[in-house]
C-alpha cells in the first residue's frame, strides 16, 4: 500500500506558518488585505469563496468581499479591479473564476495589477515563473510542489510526467517541477502511446479532466502519483483523475481525493497572500 500524502495536515502546516508571518506583521504594524470579487451565485464558486475567507479568518488576513450580480458589466468589474490596484490598504486582489459569458476573463485578468496577482495567473508572473523570476505562482500547481517537498520526495533528476497542458494547472506544474531540476515531460490529449511515457514517470502528476481516467496500468511500481482531478460522481461523492483503489497499492505514494491536492490550494493563497507584502515593498 502506498504511502498516503496528507494534503489536509500539509495545508494545516503551510496556514499555521501564514498565521505567525502574518501576526510578525501586525505587530510591526502592517496589516495584510485580500479583495475577494464574485460575480454571480454560481453554488461551487460560493463553496470556493467561503473557503478562501474562513482561510484569511484563521491566518489573521483581512478580507474584503465584493458579491456583484451576474449583470454587472464589463466595465463596472475592470472599473473595480482598478480601484483596488490604486488602494495601497489593498495587498492582493482575487476574481473568482468562471466569470459570466459576457465578460472576457482573460481582459479582467490581464487587468489585476501583477503586484496583486494572489492567483498567479497574470502573464507577468506566468512569465516570470518561466525565466525563473521571483513572482505569484497560481496556488494549485504550488501546492503540487509542496506536498511533494513536504512528504521527503525529492524531485531532481527524477522522470516527472505531467499528464494534461492547460493554462491553469499542467503548463505551470511542469514549469515548477523543471525549476525543481526534476526532467519533464508534458502529455496531452494528442500524445500517442501515452502508457508507455507515464510508464516512465517517478513523479506523475495527472491533471486531465477525466475522472478515475488513470488506472494501475498506467504507472510504473513505486511510481508517486499526484492526483489534482475533482469530480463529483452520481452519487455527490468527490473522486479524482485517478482510479486511486486501482493504483494505490501499486504507487509508491499517492495523493487521495479529497484530502490531497484540493485542500492546498486555499493554503496556497493564504502564503501568497503572506508573500505579498514581500512583493510590493520590492515593486
Ligand atoms: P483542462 O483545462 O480540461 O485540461 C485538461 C488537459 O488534459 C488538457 O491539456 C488535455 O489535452 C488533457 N487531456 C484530456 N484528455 C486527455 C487524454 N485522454 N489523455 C491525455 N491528456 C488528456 O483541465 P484543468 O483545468 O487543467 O483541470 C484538470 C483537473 O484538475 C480537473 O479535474 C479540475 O477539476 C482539477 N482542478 C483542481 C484544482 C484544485 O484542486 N484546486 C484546480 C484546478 C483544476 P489537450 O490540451 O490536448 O486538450
């Protein structure tokens, strides 16, 4: 049986450092906002959004929320996302994502300032993640990293496989383990004989969209899989891109959903968030 990586203990651990970096800051009188902005009442979105400020409760960073209605305009939110860029009681601001149909994302996105970016998802700090830049690394693909790091699992020189490219997960992962001098290799839906390169994988990290997709035949023995899919099966219970009954006595370590990658991903933001006050001072 593989060993289980504990993203629940893993996240408690990286909160509790925010927490006492954060109240280091208050007693030298610098207080830590995050501006958390929805749009809409999308049911998911709300669960993310709860999460993220019962997160800044605990650490000690103060959030403001702004709920807008589905019909807000275009304008009116990039109209916000500039008013908070020119607050400097404001350390990081935060979209929730999707946004409605009529907004562009990419437009409001590329409006947040980059020395507000908690998300990481502005193209100056996917930029400057790809030139080995310091900057804002998006929370989920940085939680990925630590869980590795933080469970003893060493990451140079090691075949890591990451199965899925988009913007949001699979390109920065691979960005972060090739930073960490693990040697890389990216598989999408176009790849042939995919079994045979994540066959090859110490690390496979699996971000497809696909739940229970990869299945024991797909690692090698000992192999450490990380799983960053979540779904929700016919029966409301969550699951991931991995068939983790079918791999977990096969892989040498694995992450379970939930409990794994997901939970990290608040803890994430929440160091980001504790970083930004590093980050403005250099700007
Ligand atoms: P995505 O944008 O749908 O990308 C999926 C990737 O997987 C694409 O690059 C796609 O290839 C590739 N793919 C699809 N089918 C494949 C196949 N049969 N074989 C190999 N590759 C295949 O998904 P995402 O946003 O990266 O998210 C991936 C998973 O992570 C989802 O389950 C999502 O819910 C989850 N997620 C979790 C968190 C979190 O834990 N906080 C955050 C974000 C996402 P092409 O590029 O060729 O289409």
């Amino acid at each position: 049986m593989a060993l289980i990586i504990d993203g629940k203990k893993i996240a408690a651990q990286i909160k509790d450092e925010c927490r006492e970096k954060v109240a280091a800051y208050k007693e030298q009188g610098i207080e830590i906002t995050l501006a958390v902005v929805q749009v809409g009442h999308d049911p998911a979105s709300n669960v993310y959004v709860n999460n993220k400020k019962k997160a800044c409760e605990y650490v000690g960073i103060r959030s403001l929320s702004y709920e807008l209605e589905e019909t807000v305009t275009e304008e009116e939110l990039l109209a916000l996302v500039e008013k908070l860029n020119n607050d400097p009681t404001v350390n990081g601001i935060l979209v929730q994502l999707p946004l409605p149909e009529h907004i562009d994302e990419n437009k409001v996105t590329f409006a947040i300032s980059p020395k507000k970016d908690v998300d990481g998802f502005h193209p100056y700090n996917v930029g400057a993640l790809s030139i080995g830049l310091k900057g804002y690394v998006s929370c989920t693909p940085a939680g990925v990293i630590q869980l590795l790091k933080r469970s003893g699992i060493e990451i140079a020189g090691k075949n890591c496989v990451v199965m899925g490219r988009s913007n949001i997960v699979g390109k920065p992962v691979s960005m972060l383990l090739l930073r960490e001098n693990g040697t890389v290799t990216v598989t999408h839906s176009k790849t042939e004989n995919i079994k045979e390169i994540t066959r090859q994988a110490d690390i496979l990290v699996v971000a497809v969209g696909k739940p229970r997709f990869v299945t024991s035949d797909f690692i090698k023995e000992g192999a450490v899989v990380i799983d960053v899919g979540i779904h929700r099966n016919a029966d409301n219970k969550l699951c991931g891109d991995v068939d983790f009954e079918d791999v977990k006595d096969k892989a040498g370590a694995i992450t379970p959903v939930p409990g794994g990658v997901g939970v990290m991903t608040v803890a994430m933001l929440m160091s980001n968030c504790t970083a930004s006050v590093e980050i403005n001072e250099r700007a």
